[in-house]
C-alpha cells in the first residue's frame, strides 16, 4: 500500500489542519495548494472533509514542478545584485 | 492476577470529582461521570493552521506573542509596507509603514513596535520607525543602514545585530543598541552572519543560523555587552525566524539550501528537534513568547505565501482510561 494520499485543497486559515491533526497523520502543504497526506483513516478522512481533490503522485508532482518553474523563471529575471539576495528556488520531489 | 495496589502500592480512589491538583500518573475513579481516570497524559507538541495574511508576502518582519503578533514590511513583489495585525484567529490590515521595504528588522510588542533596516532597491537603508499601535513614525536610523538582519527586544530598549551590507552577499557582526531614541554601536557578533534569527530582550538574548561564508548553525548569546558562543543549533538555515526568551526559543522554517520544515527548541542549553512546520518556507514572520507559543506567517514556498501556523508545546492532561 502506498505511504501517501496526494491532492489539492485551499487552506481556509485557522482550522485547516488542527493540532490534532497533525499528531494523528502525516501532513505536508506544497505549492500550488497540493497536500500530501498519510495513506491512512484519518488522513484521507481529512482530505475529503476540506473538499480535496484526489491526484495520482504523478499529476501532484507536475503541479507542484510548474509553480516551482514559475518561481524559478521570476528569479531568472531579477537583477544580479537581487539575485544575491536569495538562492535560484530548487524543484520539489514529493515524497 | 496482579492489582493496582501491589503495583503503585494505594488503592484506585473513588471519588465523586476529579480532584482539584493531582500528580502525572495518579488515576482515580469518577463516580459522577463513571470513568476511570488518569492524569498526565503527554500530548505532544504541534504546529495548527492559522487565519491567513491579508496580503501574501515574504521577506517580512514579526513581533508580539502568538496571539497579539504583528507583521510588517516585505516582498509582494514589489516591496510593501504592509502592516497587518493577529489576534490568535485572523489578521486586520492596519496603517502602512512609511517606506516600503523587505529583509528589515522587528520587534517589540503588537502595540508598540519597532521596524529597523531593510532593502529599498537599489540599497540597503538603516531607516528607523516606531509603532505606536496605531501609526508609525520616523525616528533615529541606524549607524549602518543594512538588510537580512535581526532584532530583539521592547520599543524602548532594543537591540538588533548581523545583516547584509554592500557588496550584496556581505556579512556583517555590527550590533547597535536602541534605547527608545537612537542607535548605539556595541560589541560585534563574534562571526558575521547574515538573513539569521534572533530572540530575547536587550540584555539577554540570543542569535541563531543564518549565513556566513556558508549556511550555519551558529548561536551566539547576548548578555547585554558581550556575545559569547554557546551550543550550535541540529540544522544549519538560513531565512529562518525567531522568537521567545534566552533561554526558551522557537526556531522555524528557513532554506538549508532545499526549503525547510524544521523547527527547533533552546532550552538555554541545547537546540532539541521539534515536530516540523506543515509548509516548508523562508523569510517569514514569527511573534512567539517562548519555545512553546509562537505563531509563524506568510514567507516564500517558494512563491510568497499567506499561509499562518500556530505552534503549541507539549503539555499534559486528563484522560479517560478506556479499553477500547
């Protein structure tokens, strides 16, 4: 069985996740509003109450890589002297 | 079959309420509720989702508790002065600092708050402004305007130390001294570092992490002229924030250099691992009291992001001891 549930849900802000939420599974947000989720009850019970959208790994992954171009292509642009102020964003690989 | 009373030696009380002060571990019988129960259950430390940031941005400044925090400044982009305020549930926009600017310092209380440093392109500015919990205003500026550095303390007695100066990617151990009207140059960090976190008053404090010649673990503590280097933190971050006492601090988030979820807890003595933030991310804000209460907000994952988190520490409570 897989380790993980993949999907995107929009944070709502206070009550998205509780404390007790994350004792109870694991929990990763990601960009572009994918989360990742223990493979189990509570977890995926946690994904449908927030009107989660179900993804394979594969499509997460392609969401979560396109925001990070995106933020990779913004910082391209900037000025040498700005580009000193952070590092290039590197891609994600979800576990 | 052995009993309760040959293991703990006392037999299970039967009582018609829970007891007004009991010891971790002591279990009793409720009569009135019909449970059997047992106190100090351990329940371990979380980070909770918080109401979101009005406006999404990194690169900002906190201050305040975790639930009277107040954030200011950072990157949209463009750079903003953007002020909102937390009241443990959501955040309200309020006035704007006066200049626009990211990477800056702060600290103080929610309604009185100090926003030092920073970068307005094309440079860095040791721009000064006081919160007053309702505006800010100019008051002395830094003897070396500077970016990516750390703060500390009350609006009348503040410290803050480290940052970036030209050229760009420069560190500097520069530390000055606020006493309510102006800056004072005093002792230096004992390694430059830059984009590090901070926490404590202007007497006894702390910096944490950041960068040097390379990302670092360091921290050093203030004792009110003097840093002296004390036990290094588990995970070397930069972009990382701060927040608590000397010797009871929060250190969350930061870029290591793959963005990161890591939270840790000083002690006084020793940096120990904490359960991780939900959302890697960098260049957020924190306001927090101590190592187990802080909030954390907005910051870069990697694009700027709204998103809060609330850290509670581990505490114990009272519990029904059921079979199932």
């Amino acid at each position: 069985m897989a380790l993980f549930i993949y999907g995107t849900a929009t944070n709502t802000g206070k009550g998205f996740f509780t404390h007790a939420d994350r004792r109870n599974f694991y929990l990763s947000g990601q960009p572009a509003d994918v989360w990742v989720v223990g493979n189990n009850e509570k977890g995926a019970l946690w994904l449908a109450e927030k009107n989660g959208v179900e993804k394979t790994k594969t499509e997460a992954q392609a969401l979560v890589t396109a925001e990070v171009t995106a933020a990779q292509e913004a910082w391209d642009a900037l000025s040498d002297e700005q580009k000193t102020m952070r590092d290039r964003p590197s891609q994600i690989t979800l576990p | 079959m052995t009993t309760y009373p040959q293991i703990k030696g006392l037999r299970v009380k039967y009582l018609s309420a829970d007891p007004a002060t009991s010891e971790d571990g002591q279990v009793w019988y409720n009569s009135t509720t019909g449970n059997l129960r047992v106190d100090g259950m351990v329940l371990a430390a979380a980070w909770a989702s918080g109401g979101a940031l009005g406006t999404a941005r990194n690169s900002l400044a906190g201050a305040g508790t975790a639930t009277a925090a107040i954030g200011f400044g950072g990157y949209i982009p463009p750079n903003t002065g953007t002020t909102e305020e937390y009241n443990g549930t959501s955040w309200t926009e309020v006035s704007d600092l006066n200049t626009a600017r990211r990477e800056l310092a702060g600290f103080g209380t929610q309604s009185a708050a100090i926003a030092s440093g920073g970068y307005t392109s094309p440079s860095p500015i040791g721009i000064t402004e006081s919160w007053n919990g309702t505006s800010w205003s100019e008051v002395g500026d830094l003897n070396t305007g500077r970016f990516s550095l750390t703060g500390f303390g009350t609006s009348t007695a503040g410290l803050v130390f480290s940052g970036n100066t030209p050229p760009f990617d420069t560190a500097t151990a520069i530390t000055e001294s606020w006493n309510g009207s102006s800056w004072s140059e005093v002792g230096d960090l004992n390694t430059a570092v830059r984009s590090g976190a901070g926490s404590g008053t202007s007497t006894a404090g702390l910096s944490y992490g950041g960068i040097s010649t390379a990302i670092t673990t360091q921290t050093e503590s203030w004792n009110g002229s003097a840093w002296t280097v004390v036990n290094a933190m588990n995970t070397a971050r930069r972009g990382l924030s701060g927040s608590g006492t000397q010797t009871s601090t929060l250190a969350s988030g930061g870029i290591k250099p793959a963005l990161s979820n890591n939270t840790e807890q000083y002690n006084g003595t020793t940096w120990n691992t904490a359960p991780t933030l939900s959302t890697a991310r960098q260049l957020a804000g924190q306001g927090g009291s101590s190592s187990s209460s802080a909030t954390y907000f907005g910051g870069a994952a990697p694009s700027s992001t709204a998103v809060t988190e609330e850290f509670t520490g581990a505490s114990t409570q009272t519990k029904n001891i059921t079979t199932s």
